[in-house]
C-alpha cells in the first residue's frame, strides 16, 4: 500500500489540527459558562481575551441606523472588498496621514485572514518569520498554520525602553542566525501598538527596524490593528509612515481591522494595505477564500461615513480605556502585583511569578489552569505569547469594571495567601 493511503487528511490540515490556537479554546470554555453574581456565581470571569467590551452603548444607535439591508447589500461584491468600503477605509486610515489608496486595500474576514493571505502570499513552507517576542500568541496559527511558514522568535530587551520593548538588535541576530543555518527568512512581523504588553513602539526604534529589515532584505508585516486604541502619551506612528525609512513602502505590509478599534470583534472584518503590485495582485486572489459579507461591507461603509461619529467614538473610546487601565491597574497595586505599563490595548501584561513556587512554564502553565480552575478566573500566560521569562500573564480589561475588579480581587488575594506563607493554587497539586 502506498505510504500516503493511511493518511486521510493533508498535511496543512494535520498542522491545523495540532496548532489549534489556545486563546480561542479558552475564549469558547468559559463564555459557555459566563460568572454572574446572582445567576452563576460559580461561573468563569473571561480576561483572556481581548474584546472591547466598553463601548456597546456607543455602538448600539449608530448600528441600529446603519444595519438596514438593501437589494445590493445582498449580493456579491468583490471578493477583496467592496469599492464603497475600502474608499471608506482609505479615507479613515488617511486621517491627518499619507493619503492610502483604495487600490491598495484587500478586505478579509478578520485580521487573522489579512494575516493568513500576507504570509501566504510572501512565504513557502519552510520559509520563515521572524517574531519579536512576546508576540501576538496567534500569530503562530494566523501567520504558520497555512502558509507552511516558520516563526522565529527575538527576544525582547529591558536595555532601556522598558521591559520587553521592541528590540531591533535582537531581530538582527535572530536574522543573522538563521541566514548563517542557511534558513530563508522571508519577513518579520510585529504588533505596533504591542499585544500584549501594550507598550507604543519609539518611531526612531521601529526606525532602526526597518534598517534591520532592509539590510537583511526582508519584508516586515505590521499588524497595527491597535492603532486607535492609545490611550498614554506615547504617539503610534503608522510603521509605513516612519521617516526616513530604509525599507522601500512596498516591503511594508500592514494589517489592520474593526475587531478593536471600532469594538466589532464579532464582525470578523480585516484590511490588508499593501502597496507592491505583485503581492497586492496575489493577495486578492487568496481573499478569495475569506471574503466578508456583502451586508456587513455596507453596514461598516454607512458607519464610517459619518466623520464626527467616528471622530468622537474613537476619543470616548480612548478615554474609557485609559480609565478602566488605570481602574485595573489600582488594584493589581493595591495587591503590590508588578506589570508592565501600557499605553494602548486591552491588556495588561502582569507578573504572577510569586503564585508559582518556581520560574518555570511548567508552573506557569500549571497556575494558569489553577487560576481557571479554582478561582474561575480567565487569563493568558505568558508563554503563549513567546515570553522569554516565565510568569508572566496577560490581563484583559476591557469589559465591566465589576466584573474586573472580582477577578482581580481574587488574584490579589491569592497573592496575599502566598505571601503571608500559606499555600500558593498552583503549589496545591503537589501539596
Ligand atoms: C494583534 C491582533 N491581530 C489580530 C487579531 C485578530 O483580529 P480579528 O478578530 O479581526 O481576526 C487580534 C485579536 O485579538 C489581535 O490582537
């Protein structure tokens, strides 16, 4: 019998199979089982996952006057988006920056498919990108799972720019190494603002990134899908609008979408702006597969039309980031609980290392399922997200502020227990 006959599922979907992405596992288990303090008090707190839970009732009117469904909205419109929609993101994402051309913009279901179609269309299996870590813990899927490609991951650095910044010589020896192994390396691909720490990347460092890239001819994908979402001082600076960059425009690849900015995770809508002709022209091909809804496409186009709708949406939204940032961050002090500043995002990247009787992502991944399952709390260890350091979490907190303040709570009392001696969750198996 020819080898391959036992085999009933290709390659590709082995690898699905296998690299399942565990931030949707735990998203779909515990909103099965949502906590309520009178209906479900034993129910799970969901602060993995980052969803912008603030601005529903922003939202709420401006849908109800943009949803009506017309004879078009029920037809085909081009497979990479309609004229209509990405003539209204171009203008948004021009907004007090270099005009960005319809042309140029591919609309897919999701920023995970703009992420799949670019690294699709840019690597072969086998071919590699590098990641500076912590990274976006999806990338491993949205980025490897078809494409065939790899990711190598740079470490970050605490020289400076604060702990687990972006760090440009790290990227360059990763490259260097992997050229000397005789790897190809076909990108490198960022979160700017970061997810998960939430910091907002320096233009002069995402500058001397570029130069790495440049030197090393390669291109770079940024997923900017955090853009609006700053709300510290630092200013985002678009990747593709650093100054003086080295790296050609056409080598910048950017991903963008509704999910966090606009709080319409559910809408699964994504934009790929990529101005190379070629990789443009191939990328159209394979949204293809992942096209949005017509409807949807006309929903979003009547919902940015309104300029000062957005305009304002986009401060308030910013404003109640910032303060539930600073709500969560009050508590996790309170408990004396370390974490990495932020100024952007939905997430606070937090060291648990004290829970777990020692650094390892053997007791890291053991508190995370103790965290889930005895205080019935949600969130991300670090070492899904490619942290180099064991111990670290991230924390979402984007969603009701008692909802936050009861899961923190509970960490933070659990922090208490362990340094007044008693038993950490995650030494309890062992005890
Ligand atoms: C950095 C980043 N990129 C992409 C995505 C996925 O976006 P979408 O839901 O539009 O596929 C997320 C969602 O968490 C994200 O944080």
């Amino acid at each position: 019998m020819a080898p391959h006959a036992s085999r009933r599922i290709s390659r590709v979907a082995a690898r699905l199979l296998a690299a399942s992405p565990a931030i949707a596992a735990a998203h779909f288990r515990v909103e099965s089982d949502p906590y309520d303090p009178i209906r479900n008090p034993n129910g799970y707190i969901n602060l993995g996952t980052a969803e912008n839970r603030l601005v529903g009732d922003l939202l709420a009117p401006r849908l109800a006057d943009c949803s009506h469904v017309t004879p078009a909205d029920t037809q085909y419109a081009p497979l990479h988006g309609a004229r209509a929609l990405r003539e209204a993101v171009a203008a948004f994402l021009s907004r007090g920056r270099r005009p960005v051309a319809p042309e140029d913009l591919i609309i897919v279901s999701g920023a995970t498919g703009a992420l799949d179609v670019i690294a699709s269309t840019l690597c072969d299996p086998g071919e590699t990108i590098i990641v500076p870590a912590p990274y976006y813990a999806a990338f491993d899927v949205d980025l490897a799972g078809r494409s065939g490609a790899r990711l190598i991951h740079a470490r970050p650095t605490d020289r400076g720019g604060g702990r687990f910044a972006l760090a440009p010589a790290e990227v360059e020896q990763a490259l260097a190494r992997a050229r000397a192994e005789g790897i190809t390396v076909r990108a490198v691909a960022l979160t700017s603002p970061h997810n998960p720490v939430g910091c907002v990347h320096p233009p002069e460092v995402l500058r001397d990134l570029l130069q790495v890239a440049a030197d090393h001819q390669v291109d770079v994908i940024s997923d900017e899908i955090y853009a609006h979402s700053v709300f510290g001082p630092g200013e985002y600076v678009p990747l593709a609008e650093v100054k003086d960059s080295p790296l050609p425009v056409e080598r910048i690849h950017t991903v963008w979408g509704f999910a966090k900015d606009f709080g319409l995770a559910g809408f699964k809508v994504g934009v790929l702006h990529t101005v190379d002709p070629e990789v443009r022209a191939a990328a159209r091909e394979l949204a293809y597969f992942a096209p949005v809804s017509t409807h949807t496409q006309a929903v979003l186009t009547r919902l940015l039309s309104d300029d000062r709708w957005v305009t304002e949406f986009l401060a308030e939204s910013a404003r109640r980031l910032g303060g539930s940032y600073r709500a969560a961050t009050a508590i996790l002090d309170d408990y004396a609980i370390p974490y990495t500043p932020a100024q952007a995002g939905f997430s606070i990247f937090t060291d648990l290392g004290r829970l777990m009787p020692e650094r390892s992502f053997a007791a890291e991944s053991f508190l995370w399922a103790a965290l889930l399952e005895t205080l019935h709390v949600s969130v991300l260890p670090g070492g899904l997200f490619g942290c180099p350091e064991p111990g670290w979490f991230r924390i979402c907190h984007t969603t009701a502020p008692e909802l936050v303040g009861e899961a923190l709570n509970r960490i933070g009392r659990h922090v208490a227990t362990v340094a007044t001696g008693s038993t950490a969750v995650a030494g309890r198996r062992s005890s």
